[in-house]
C-alpha cells in the first residue's frame, strides 16, 4: 500500500488541532478520521481499518492512555501520540504501552508530517525482505514472522521494540549509540530525544530478560550506547 493512500485516525478534542493536522494530511493524500474524544476513536477504529492512529493524551471520557493500552491489545498500528512539552510521565507511559512514537507541543506542521511519513513507511516496509531468525542462547528473533521467543515461549512486543531488538541482535557486538539507533528504527534522529531509546531498552529487558538489572542480552556500554552480546549468537 502506498503512503498516500493511507486511513489515518485522529483523536483529539480540540477542534483548532483537528483542522491543524487534518489538513496538511489531506493534502498529502491520506484519508483523515476525526475522533472527538477517546471513546469515539475507540469506536472508530473498531469500525474501520487504520494504517496509523494520531492519540492526543489529554481527552475527555477516555484518555489517551488509556486508548493507547486499549488499541495496542488487540492491534499493532503504528500509533504516534501528542502530549504536551512538560509531561514527561505522558511520554514514558506512553511509549511503555506501546505507542512507537510521540510529538511534544507546540510542534510544528513540518515536523508532524515527518513523523507521520516516517511511521507509515515503517509499517510498510516492516515485511519487505525476509531473512532468518537470530538466535543466542534461549533468545530467538525472527524477522520474517515478527515474533520474539524466549525458551520457546513467544514475548508480544510492540512495533518499536521489536525493531530496536532486531537492529541490535543483527550486529552483535557492536556499540550503537542512542542517536544510531534512533536513525535505524525512524529513518534519522531528528526532532526526537534520545532518551527514548532508553524507555524502550528497558521495556525490553523486562520482556526478554532472566533478570532485567543483571541483562544478558541487551548490555549497556557506559557513556556510549547499547549493543547485543556477541556470543553463540547464530
């Protein structure tokens, strides 16, 4: 499917926001659903089918959390929420339950479209190229199926987890700072804090990890990044 032909729902109360973001979208070429709150952009999205869902996190009724955790349980769209510049608890929460991505205000129209471009040609190319799994010690990521297991057991992550995981465990070994990894997983680093591939990395090791402070594979280099571990990895 091409970007421009893409179903986009946006879910925010305020009517200037709306016609803000709408209408660069339109634009673009995308299809634009307008939801008013959480509950309608609920109801929405189990109407229809959606190539990536903008959430405001401050709604009436059911809030953008909340519709994040609710959407995420039954679906792995590309969701990309809006949260004001000081909510910091917003964006990790956030990015904890599955959004992939996350636009402080005010933002400019330019940035938003990037974001947008970015998340839907993501979602696109995630199963161009197949390619055998990756395999060290219990830890298997296959990256033609999409699927993550531990001691044969399958871990659910979310879009951008398992993309951070798959760059990762393809160059075991190697050091990859924040920014690097930022570049690999959203195609470059800009507009966006490094610091969220920390919330990620860590969501992480409390998926695939024996003991998410003592890791075994997801290793910390201090001051520089992160990298897989680079034994018996296959």
């Amino acid at each position: 499917m091409g970007e421009a032909s893409a179903r986009i729902l946006l879910v925010d109360d305020e009517e200037s926001i709306q016609t803000l973001l709408a209408y660069p979208l339109r634009k673009d070429g995308y299809e634009v659903v307008v939801a008013r709150d959480g509950r309608e952009g609920l109801d929405e999205f189990a109407a229809g089918r959606f190539d990536l869902v903008v959430l405001d996190v401050m709604m009436p009724r059911v809030d953008g959390i909340e519709v994040c955790r609710r959407l995420r349980a039954r679906s792995q769209v590309p969701i990309i929420m809006l949260t004001a510049r000081d909510d910091e608890v917003d964006k990790v929460l956030g990015l904890e339950i599955g959004a992939d991505d996350y636009i402080t205000k005010p933002f400019s129209v330019r940035e938003f479209r990037s974001r947008v471009k970015a998340a839907l040609r993501r979602n696109r190319m995630s199963g161009e190229e197949p390619e055998g799994p990756l395999n060290a010690g219990d830890l298997s990521v296959d990256p033609a199926r999409r699927q993550v297991t531990v001691r044969g057991e399958r871990v659910q992550l979310t879009y951008v987890e398992f993309e951070l995981l798959a760059a990762l465990a393809r160059s075991p070994g190697h050091v990859f700072d924040r920014r690097a990894l930022l570049e690999r997983i959203w195609g470059d680093s800009t507009y966006r804090d490094p610091r969220t591939i920390d919330v990620h990395i860590r969501h992480l090791r409390e998926k695939i990890e024996d003991e998410p402070k003592e890791p075994e594979y997801l290793l910390t280099v201090r001051g520089v990044g992160y990298r897989f571990r680079d034994e018996d990895v296959s």
